[in-house]
C-alpha cells in the first residue's frame, strides 16, 4: 500500500465525517448485462460532500434485458440530481413539490407496481433503486448526485463507502478528495474486502490541506482466488483528523457565503448530574435487558469523581435506587453496579411516571443547593415499548415532562427497537434541550448504548451563542445552542452581505464550569476566499449549498416543535428552499421519466422513521404477564406466533410458518407459562435475531455436544509423540472412540527453540489475567480464563501508539479509540492501516496486529477440538528486556535443564528462577486456523 507519512494522533477536539454509499448493480443473468465502468467521485469541500455515483452498463444478449441501478447513500443525505441516458437520449429526475407528484405515485401505486424508489436499508442508510428495460447491444449510463454537511461524532473523520458491484467490472474507480482549510492532520484506511493484492490498487496522497485517495482494482485483482467472481463486497472506509486550537473557530467564505465551525480544544469537562431511567417492562425480557444491564455497567465506570448520579427502573411503576443524587465514588458506583446486575423485565410501562420522578429528583436536589454550582444536570431515558400504565396519551406525557422540566435540564431518550413509536421520543427530547436516537437490536447494541453515553458523557460548555455584525451578515442559520459535547462541533452558516466589511469579526460566548467565557475572532475576507481560489479546487460553489442544506435540516427540526400556526410558515420556507437548491427532502420528491413503451415515471420521496417497523414475535402466554398487557395477539398459553409485514398473494407472508412447533388446545389467559416453558415449546434453541427491521432470521441450532469430525476422531488426546522412549500409549478399548487431539490454550515459539514450541495450559486462574506487556512495545495483553471451560472468554490487547483498544469475545471483536467503539464480526475480513498498526483479519477469522518493529499479536477464535478464542504470537524477537506478565516472563531467558534419564520426554525449564515442568506431548496447532495440524511441543502447566 502507497501511503503517505502518517499524522498525528487524534487530539481532544477531532471531527467524525460520515459519508456512505453502496453501489450494487443486479444482473437478470450473468453477463447479459455487463457494467463496463462503475466509478464514484466523492469530493468533501470543508465538511461538504458532494458525491457522484456513475454506472455504465451494456446489454450483450440478443434479447431485451432489464438493468438496475442501485446505490445507498446517508439517510441525512439529499439526492440533488438523477439521470439516465439511453442511446443517446437524457432521461433525467425533476424535483418537484411532493403534493405535486402524488398523483402520479398515486396511480402507479393502484396499478400495483412499486412507485417507491427510496427505501430505507439499515441502520445508517437509505437505498435509491431504478430499473429500465436496455435493447440488445445498447447502452445505458446511470448518474446519480447526492450531497450532505457531514457530521462530527466521537472526535473522528468518517468516510464510508460499501462496495456491492457483483460482477467484475473493467473499469472500476474510486477517488475521493478532501480539502480541510484546517489542515489534515491523521489519515487512516480500513476496508472490508481488501487482499493484499487489492491493497496495490489503493494509494492515497495528501499535503497539509488535501489527501486523494483513489482505489482503482484491475479485473485480475477483482477476482476471488480460482473464481471469476469479485471479491469486491463490503466496505471501504477512511478516517481523518483535522488540526485545531483553543480558539474561536474556524470561519470560512466561499462565494459570498460563510460557515463557521466551532470545537475548541482543551477545554474541561464541566460535571455532571445525570439521571438514568430504565424500562425493564415485560417487552425488555431476555437479550435487551442483558444487553442493557451490560452497557449501563460499563457506563457506570466511566462517570467521573466529580459527576453525581442516580438510577430510575420503571415497569409499572417507577423505582429510585437511592433517595437523593449520590456522587460518583468507587464505593457508590459498585453498589449501583450490583443493582444495575439484579435488574429483572417484568410488568407494564410507566413512562410519565417515572421521567417525572427523574425530573423531581433534580429539582428537589437543585432546591436544596446539592448541585454543584455550574454543573450540568440531564436525564437519559431507554425505552423499547410506548406507555401502557398510568398516563398513556404521547401528547400529555410530552406535556406534562416539559412543564416539569421548565428548560433546567436536558432529555435523551434512547428508543430500543421498533416497537416504540420515535416521533414520540424524538419530539420530547427536542422539547427539552436533547436529542432522540434509536438503538437497533443486534448483538453490538450494548456498544450502541455506551457510544451513545461517550457522545453526551463530556459536556464542555452550556448557553452557548455566535454574534456577528450586523452591517456584515444575513440569513444566519441557528445561532444559540445548549450544550457543546466534546467530540462534537457546532456549525453556524450564513450570507455576507454585499458591502460588508473587509474583515468579518465573530464572538462565541458560552460558560465554563465556574465561569463565563468568550472567544473573538476576526478574518479578512479576501484572504480567505483566495483559498477556495485555486484552479485544483476540488468543488467551488459550495457554501451556499452548504447553507441551504444546514437551514433545511434545521426547520425541518423546528417544525417537530412547532404549533399549527407555525408550522406553515418553517414548511414554506424549507419547501422553497429545496426547490430552489433541487434537494429532495421530505417535502419534495424526484420524478423520474423513462423511456416509451414503459412505465412513463416513478417518484423518488425522502423516507421518514416510519413507526413499529419492527416485526414482533408473540409468545401466546406471558413469560410475565405484563407482556400480554403490553402486546395484542393473545393467542393461547401454546401458541408461538411469528407476524411479517410482507404478505404474499394469499394475504400471508411468503414462506410463513403460522404457528411453529405442535398445536395444542388453547387454555385461559389465567394459565402462567413461565418463560422457560415458553421456550421449550419452540423448535430446539430457536433464536430469532432480526438483522434488520424489514427481515426476521429463523436460526436453529441443535442441542447436544458436537461432534468430531471423522478425520479427528482416531486421534489420541495429548498423546505423546511416536518415538519418545516413554510412549506408553495403548490402543483405545473396544466401543469407546479416542478423544480428538486438544489445541492448547497458547502456543508459544521462544527465541532459540526453534523445534518444538512451548504449549501453555492454564489449570489455575482467577480473574483477570496479566498476559504480557511490555513497556518499550507500548503493549498489553490482558484475559480471562474460565478453567472450567478450558478457555478464555476475552483477550484484550492495549496499544499507547496509537491508543488503541481491541477486545475479543467468542461473539465479536470491538475495536476502541478516542472513546468510539467499532464491532467486527469473526470472520469477516477486515484490512486496517492506522499509523503506527495494522490489523487484518482473513475468512478464518486470524485478526493480526502488526507494525514495523513490533511484536505481532494474533487472536482467533477456534472452533476445532478446545474451541474458544486463541492467542498467537510472531516475531517474538522483537520483545524488550522489560517484558513481563505470565505469559510474557518466558521471554524473558528461559534456561532448559537436560531430558530426564528415564523419559527423554520430560525436561525442566526454569524462568526468573521459577522452575516448570514440561512435558513433549502432540498438540493442535490452531495457527492457522481449522482443522489445524499436529504439533510435538513442550507442554506446561500453568
């Protein structure tokens, strides 16, 4: 890979941009319609992008062919232009007001054909899909433009492109330019598909204020080893940092219009007063509730000294952990985890009741002078389910939190899942200073939630407002704000007025922990148009959409808080504003014309978060009765439902099972099924684990233990090798088939035995175990050990540079920087290049840490005889004099002692004058991974 020196380490204040498009091109047949040139040009003008995604396509067969052209792209995203050309002729998109189209979504919707050509995908994304018929030998050229002010998150830059063309293409290009005034000071790739050959394909080159990264395989490299399909299908990721300081900003002008960007760095984080409000109704039984109790733990170890806390749970009624806010000690915050481990889902849920007991608290502790003065007091509620008990209208909770609360504190709700309505949260968390933020169900919702914590957790600076001259500026967007987070950015855009001064100054007040404070800054305003002058500018005239992109997103928010009589007024002005600049937003839509002989159009509309997307699964009788109360769909104590939203032509959903598992006569509601029975009635361990709200995926998994394979079970357990003077093995009794050979919990090559390597057995562990660090490296390796089961349930790996975190699990791998946690799949490979580390990962899910002149850790999870997660190391001869840790102190000058007389199978090996017993015996070499191999090696107990 061709890179350029790498940046520095991300700093207090970074950025995250988030840019995502998918292209995917599907074919009726293979190489009957044949994409020549698929290319993508995503150009990121100071945190603008604007993306353009172009397809060219030709039919090959003799008959006419469909093609469609697929990409995702950002749900805050706006499709600005689509085109199609076909023989010569343009077909293009015209963005009209949405009434104005609905008569023609209308009448393709009643002659039954999908008129839709945007859809939500995901948890990030929304799909835009058009289909057109291409006559034989002809071409078509597909062209679509979509923009979006990019958002920052977690201190990071994040730029997202998931790559789907599946089929090998000729062309294929990929060039992505970024301009940042500020100066580029970090730059790192990641990719999901890439090999080492396709690393060739990619190179990137940057000075201090622009990187071009550009990733451009041959069809050679496109292929799958021995196959003629493309190994192009996953993501392409790159990150990036930007200088800053403790300032006022950085203001930038382009063509008569400014933005200015404000995230000052070094300032502290002002304390805390949070609030955490749990459902633990009957809906969050089972996985969420875990998954919940897990992340707020987690949380919990997070706050700060300074930070005072307390906890909500509420069902039907609404339950205090302690009578008055508690600071955040050592003793406070273990009593507040086991109380966070005892939480249990059962009953109804009470919202209003306890977000006003959260509210109360605050002000009954606020009255009495115990929050420290100048400290920041929010409330964050989690919820899966709308209100059942007690006060059940949205509106009159909505009402009756913001009348309570008054503006003295802010909300967060998190909504968890789609069984909870998000207009509901969304509006009362903008009522009241936060934000709403939907936690999807997944094995990696647990790190949804804490990510979600870390982006609130560090509150820098509150009333926070921008003031310019009058004689200078107009149609400013938003300019006050509550809160500024670190890891965040506050953006304020707006137009210079025509004799406006030649230096434009800025006043950013806001107030710290104990005090008031304000940043001045003043730019001359033809210096800093020069640097949008340059005739390799990437993308010029791109304020003004910027602008016009920044006040639509913030009146469409307004009007979720608007009455009535405002709402018509901030409709209008975000209706006109998106005709005018051609965004498709939810108040206009695309109409896309097609050629003769076919459907005339299709309208493309901005999708919303639709409500209960979710597809539920009724368990007939409750496993807690508040369940039933909760859900319609009462079927009977042994009935287990599974509902889909997509029906097929007879009305059910295509491929439904109806009821799962033996019918059985239906008794009264009064018979109580506990949760176990329930279970029990389904097929054996069914698990249902939807991957996305618009599918459910059935997973059976067998009971009972597995079973070797054939090749393995002639094989003796821990058998001494043939040969050794000692082998005393005897061939197994008549009717009892030998154990299959273990793969030891560690393997070790020490410097200088370069025969047999060091096999470790763990017999004794408790807690967590110190593996090796090594100070010079700037590693560490720490792990659990279940003796019982014979592995570990998790290896965490820690790096000072960069700092960095990885932790493996049998489920997942999570990766941790700068507080912003990224989940990996075993399995699914994984190509990263960050300065100072790589990590890869193959499909036999070998993740590798490497860098130039750095030991090489390795984690993989074993699935042979011994599973459980697997810990390698290479280049061990890279370790300093310094390393240590029970794994580490064998590096450290191990001396040997002479095989024992009787049994040249036996030796002695003594460490920091510590002697173990080894013992040569034939292992599983879980190296490179499954079925592994049979290795002779020392074994030793540890």
């Amino acid at each position: 890979m061709k890179t350029s020196a790498p940046g520095r380490a991300c700093g207090i204040a970074t950025v995250l941009l988030s840019l995502l498009a998918v292209l995917h091109t599907s074919t009726p047949q293979k190489n009957d319609i044949d994409i020549y040139s698929l290319t993508v040009d995503s150009r990121v003008s100071s945190r603008f992008a604007h993306t353009v995604v172009t397809s060219r396509v030709v039919n090959k067969a003799n008959v006419v062919q469909e093609a469609t052209f697929q990409v995702e792209l950002p749900k805050r995203a706006f499709i600005t232009n689509f085109s199609m050309i076909i023989d010569g002729v343009t077909y293009p998109g015209n963005i009209k007001e949405k009434a104005a189209a609905q008569e023609q979504y209308s009448t393709a919707v009643a002659r039954g054909e999908s008129a839709g050509l945007i859809k939500a995908t995901g948890r990030k994304m929304e799909q835009f899909q058009v289909s057109v018929n291409v006559a034989p030998s002809a071409k078509v050229t597909f062209e679509l433009v979509y923009e979006e002010l990019l958002k920052r998150r977690l201190e990071v830059y994040e730029l997202l492109l998931k790559v789907q063309p599946q089929q090998l293409v000729k062309h294929l290009q990929m060039d992505i330019h970024i301009f940042e005034p500020q100066g580029i000071s970090f730059l790192e790739t990641e990719s999901t598909f890439m090999t080492n050959e396709l690393a060739d394909a990619l190179t990137i080159s940057r000075n201090k204020t622009k990187a071009h990264i550009r990733f451009k395989p041959t069809l050679s490299q496109q292929k799958s080893p021995g196959q003629e399909d493309t190994v192009l299908n996953g993501n392409f990721i790159i990150r990036y940092d930007v200088n800053r300081t403790l300032s006022g900003g950085s203001i930038q002008i382009e063509n008569g219009y400014f933005v200015h960007y404000f995230a000052p760095e070094g300032l502290p984080t002002i304390p805390k007063n949070v609030i955490f409000v749990i459902d633990k109704s009957g809906s969050m039984l089972g996985r969420k509730i875990q998954q919940t109790r897990e992340a707020l733990i987690k949380i919990l170890d997070d706050l700060s000294p300074r930070d005072q806390f307390n906890l909500i749970s509420f069902s039907g009624d609404a339950t205090q952990w302690k009578p008055l806010l508690v600071p955040a000690s050592a003793e406070d915050v273990n009593q507040a985890r086991r109380y966070v481990a005892g939480i249990q889902a059962q009953g109804g849920t009470n919202i209003n009741d306890a977000m006003l007991m959260a509210v109360q608290l605050l002000s009954d502790a606020n009255r009495q002078e115990l929050l420290p003065a100048g400290s920041v007091s929010l409330i964050i509620l989690l919820t899966d389910g709308d209100p059942t008990v007690g006060e059940t209208n949205p509106a009159r909770i909505q009402k009756n939190v913001q009348e309570a609360i008054a503006g003295q504190y802010s909300l967060f709700c998190l909504g968890f899942g789609f069984d909870v309505s998000y207009a509901f949260l969304e509006k009362m968390a903008l009522d009241n200073g936060g934000l709403a933020r939907r936690i999807y169900e997944d094995s990696d919702s647990a790190l949804q939630l804490e990510d979600f914590y870390q982006e609130v957790a560090n509150p820098l600076l509150t009333a926070v407002t921008f003031e310019y001259p009058s004689n200078a500026v107009e149609e400013v967007s938003q300019d006050n704000f509550r809160l500024l987070f670190k890891g965040s950015e506050i953006v304020v855009a707006g137009k210079l007025q025509d004799q406006s001064p030649d230096v434009l100054s800025a006043k950013v007040r806001g107030h710290l922990h104990m005090q008031n404070i304000t940043f001045q800054t003043e730019i001359r305003v033809a210096e800093k148009e020069e640097e949008f002058q340059s005739p390799k500018y990437i993308f010029h005239s791109f304020m003004e959409r910027l602008w016009a992109y920044l006040t639509i997103q913030q009146l469409l928010e307004k009007m979720i808080l608007a009455s009535d009589a405002e709402k018509q007024a901030l409709q209008t002005r975000a209706l006109n504003l998106s005709l005018q600049y051609s965004f498709v937003t939810p108040l206009t839509s695309m109409v896309v014309t097609k050629p003769e002989g076919e459907e005339r159009s299709e309208v493309a509309e901005k999708p919303v978060e639709t409500e209960n997307k979710r597809k539920y699964f009724h368990l007939g009788s409750s496993y807690a009765d508040s369940f039933l109360t909760e859900r319609s769909g009462y079927r009977g104590p042994n009935c287990v439902c599974v509902n889909f939203s997509k029906a097929g032509p007879s009305g059910k959903a295509p491929g439904n099972p109806g009821r799962i598992g033996p019918q059985r006569p239906v008794h009264s509601p009064s018979h109580h099924l506990t949760y176990q029975r329930v279970r029990d009635l389904l097929l054996p361990d069914m698990l249902l684990a939807p991957s996305t709200p618009d599918e459910v995926d059935l997973r059976i998994k067998a009971r009972g233990p597995a079973i070797p394979s054939d090749t393995m079970t002639h094989r003796h357990q821990e058998r001494k090798p043939s040969g050794s003077s000692a082998d005393t093995s005897q061939p197994a009794k008549t009717g009892s088939p030998p154990a299959p050979i273990q793969a030891p919990p560690v393997i070790l090559t020490l410097p200088g035995q370069s025969v047999n390597p060091l096999c470790v057995d763990i017999k004794h562990s408790q807690g967590p175990m110190n593996l090796l660090s090594d100070p010079d490296q700037g590693v560490e390796v720490t792990g659990q050990y279940e003796t019982e089961k014979a592995q570990f349930s998790w290896i965490e790996v820690t790096f000072k540079n960069p700092q960095l975190q990885v932790r493996a699990s049998p489920e997942h791998v999570v990766v941790t920087r700068n507080r912003r946690n990224s989940a990996y799949k075993w399995k699914e490979t994984l190509f990263s290049v960050t300065p100072g580390l790589n990590m890869t990962m193959d499909k036999a899910g070998l993740l590798l840490l490497s860098s130039p002149d750095k030991v090489t850790i390795g984690l993989l999870p074993w699935d042979g005889p011994g599973e459980g997660l697997r810990l390698l190391l290479r280049d061990t001869d890279r370790f300093s004099s310094h390393v240590g840790g029970t794994l580490g102190q064998f590096y450290q000058g191990v001396l040997w002692g002479p095989p024992a007389a009787a049994d040249d199978s036996r030796r002695t090996l003594s460490v920091q004058g510590r002697d173990y017993s080894a013992t040569r015996l034939l292992k599983l070499d879980y190296q490179e991974g499954s079925p592994g191999t049979e290795i002779s090696c020392w074994s030793v107990e540890l």
